[in-house]
C-alpha cells in the first residue's frame, strides 16, 4: 500500500451523498459501467464452470482423461500465446475494441454448443474447439484489460478496485454455480450456456459505452516479446509472486479437472448439489473480498498475499477427504469451498495490487502476458498430470496428490521480501523494486 493509500484507507467506503449507498469508486460513472460488465461476463463464466465438464460428463460420456484434456484446451492458450498477446497489445491503439471483439467472438463460441445439441450435432472434440477457441479470445481480452483498470482507477484505490471486481467475482461464484446447476435441472445442460452467452453481450455493451485514456502505443522494437519475462525476472517481488501462484495454480486446477467427475461418479451427487457447493466457495470469496482491504491495512499486503496461499488450498484437504452418506460429504464440500473462496480473495486482490503497482504503464500488456503465460500456462499442465494420474491411481489419490502440492506455494515466500511488504510500492518507489 502506499503512503497516500494508508491515508485514504475507506475500505470499500459507503456513502449517501446523493449517491445511495454506493462504494466511492462505483460513484464513478465509467467505473461503475466497467464493473457491471465484469460482473455480468464473471456470472456467465461461472455458469460455464458447473455447465461445459456436467455436458462433457452427461452428454458426450467423457472420462477422467478426456475431463483433463478438456480442463488443459481452455488453459493451453496462456501457454501458446501470452507473450505474443501481450507484446502485440501494447502496440495496440484501441484496446478497448479489442476486447469488444473478444466479447461477441465468445459469444458465439458458446452459444454454438446448445446450438450443436438442439440439432443432435454435439461432440466432445467441438467442447475441445470452443474451450481452445474461447481460451485465445480470453488471453486477448485480458491482456488489453491489464491497461484499462489503471486508466480507471487511482493508485491509491488499487486495493479497493480489485476488492470490487474480486468481490463481484465472488458474488458471481455463488450465483453463477447455483443457477447454473438450476437451469441444468429445468433446461438440460447445454442450453443452460445460453446465461454465459448472454453475459459476453452485456460486457461488450458496457465495454463500448465508456472510453477511458489508453496508454500510447509503443514503437515495434527488437526483444519485445522477451521485455515483459526479462522485467519480472529481475524484480524479487515479481518473481516470488509468480512462482507462488504458479505452483498454487498447477496443482488446484488438478482438483478442478476431476472435480465435476469425482463428484457425480465418486460421490454420487446430483448437478443441483454441485451448484449449491460450488456456491459455498463464492459465499467465502465474498467475505474475503470484504476483509481484504482491512487486513491489509492491519497486518501488510505482503502478509495478506503469504495468508491467501496458506488459505486457498488447505480447505481442499476436505475434499478427497469427504466420503460417507450424503449430508456429512456436503458437510465436508461446503466447508473446503467456503474456506479455499476466502483465501483465494486474499490471495488474488494482494498480488493483483502489488503488480498493478509495480508495472509501468508502458510495460503492462507486456509484462501481463508474461506473467499470464507462465502463471496460467501452469494450467493445461496440471490438467493434464491430473488426466494421467487419475487414469494411473484413480480419482481421490490424484485429488490427495494435487492438494498437497497446492500448500508448497506458500514455501516460495518465507525467503522472500514480500512476505515483510506492508505497504503497496508507488510508482516513485519502483526503481527499488526492480532490481
């Protein structure tokens, strides 16, 4: 946190100046509308996240190494073209639109599934199609929004905005999960998507409703696509957050890759069970995003970052854990996502403020893409090792494995500087940063 943070510290502050009840930042116009799409765009992709593995599972019968393939397809796109996104994004002059194309091409992608279903056309290798597809318009969509959120948000609300958008997130998390597992019980499972379709519209629409200053374009220039690796290779700050999320990234995407499978083959529950769990980490994310501004402001940003990867995966001990009749395995479900929810708000506002913090504006897209293309490219390899694993040992042992890799990430912090950083660094305070 810097200085000038600490001193403004309203932590999600309400106000009825006129407004209503309102956090300061959402009196914003633009912001307000930002958020909104975000929102709208995380409820969808939360529905996603019950509804394509239930149709992978339901309708095309996939098994545990096809679920892992599915998992790796969506992910594998940070892997290929991160660094390349990144480096053409900052070259970009209109980012925004980039996005809005983004938007309507996912769009598409997704409503082709139900489609492909009302006429009995629908196949496992499309579902690897679309995550592939839908995967590379993310890794655009993000990398052109890494500038965005800076052009709309003061330093000092660093925290507070990503306490909003996180916590957004997580209201996303407990609806989306819920509604989805609903419109899965009424609907049947592929048009269920049609809630994800619809959220890409409503992003797009926002998105082309605000024009916020964007950062110039840079000059094409030799080592670009390695500037973004060479900056977080020489900052520790950098580079002990992305191994840590890394490792954590690596290792709980092998829970999600067989989570949907082992809970309808191995504990028996219906889709509308799984939503109502799922929607138990979104209950924890929610208050997470809630305490995150003032455990920052008690114990650090650094600490709160080293608490978040602690929290995040040790609730998920619980999971292969849970075995039994039906409400002592809900019991134990709830109770892992409620906790690994909490701790991953703490977990992704701390490192998402400290990095926002530390990048140069002329650097972000740059520096994104590479750390999304390691941190995420973790992703398709987890899914993959799961896929392996779950063939070769079975489902609750991989899940045994995966957890408890999860937990080493926190051991990349304890040599570390920014276990010990309180305070976000400003941008006067990067050269010290960097080094």
């Amino acid at each position: 946190m810097t200085a000038a943070d600490r001193t403004s510290d309203t932590p999600i502050t309400l106000s009825t100046n006129g407004k209503g009840w309102l956090p300061e930042l959402l009196r914003d116009v633009s912001f307000r509308r930002y958020w909104t799409g975000q929102t709208m765009s995380g409820f969808g992709d939360e529905v996603s996240v019950v509804v394509i593995p239930l149709v992978a599972v339901l309708v095309t019968h996939a098994d545990a190494a096809q679920m892992g393939y599915l998992a790796a397809a969506g992910w594998l796109p940070h892997l290929l073209f991160g660094l390349h996104a990144g480096v053409w994004a900052d070259r970009r002059t209109r980012r925004r639109r980039v996005m809005i194309a983004a938007d309507l091409g996912r769009l598409v992608l997704i409503a082709s599934i139900p489609l492909a279903y009302l006429f009995d056309g629908l196949t496992l290798t499309q579902l690897y199609v679309v995550a592939f597809a839908a995967g590379t318009l993310s890794v655009l969509f993000d990398v052109c929004n890494a500038p965005l959120f800076p052009a709309l948000v003061p330093p000092q609300r660093y925290i507070a905005g990503n306490s909003l958008l996180n916590g957004s997130r997580a209201m996303s998390r407990m609806a989306g999960p819920s509604i989805g597992g609903f419109l899965i019980q009424v609907l049947s499972a592929p048009f269920a998507l049609f809630a994800d379709a619809a959220s890409f519209a409503v992003s797009a629409l926002t998105l082309s409703s605000i024009a916020p200053p964007e950062p110039s374009p840079e000059r094409a220039a030799r080592g670009q696509l390695i500037e973004g690796i060479r900056y977080i290779a020489h900052s520790p700050i950098m580079r002990t957050a992305l191994a840590a999320t890394a490792t954590a990234n690596f290792f709980t995407i092998m829970v999600a890759a067989e989570f949907m499978l082992y809970a309808t083959n191995a504990l028996h529950l219906e889709p509308g069970l799984i939503g109502i769990v799922l929607g138990a980490g979104a209950v924890g994310g929610l208050l997470g995003a809630f305490l995150a501004k003032p455990l920052t402001t008690r114990i650090g940003v650094g600490p709160t970052f080293l608490l978040g990867c602690i929290c995040f995966p040790a609730p998920m001990l619980l999971i292969p854990a849970a075995h039994g009749p039906t409400p002592a395995v809900l019991g134990l479900l709830l109770a892992a996502e409620f906790g690994s929810g909490l701790g991953v708000m703490w977990l992704d506002i701390a490192v998402s403020s400290i990095l926002t913090a530390i990048t140069p504006n002329n650097l972000r897209s740059r520096v994104f893409g590479a750390y999304r293309t390691i941190n995420f490219g973790t992703r398709p390899l987890g899914s993959l090792t799961a896929a392996a694993l779950a063939t070769t040992i079975g489902l609750r042992p991989t899940l045994w494995t995966a957890v408890i890799g999860a937990l080493t990430a926190s051991l990349w912090l304890v040599p570390s500087p920014l276990r010990r950083l309180r305070e976000l660094p400003g941008a006067e305070d990067v050269r010290d940063v960097v080094k």
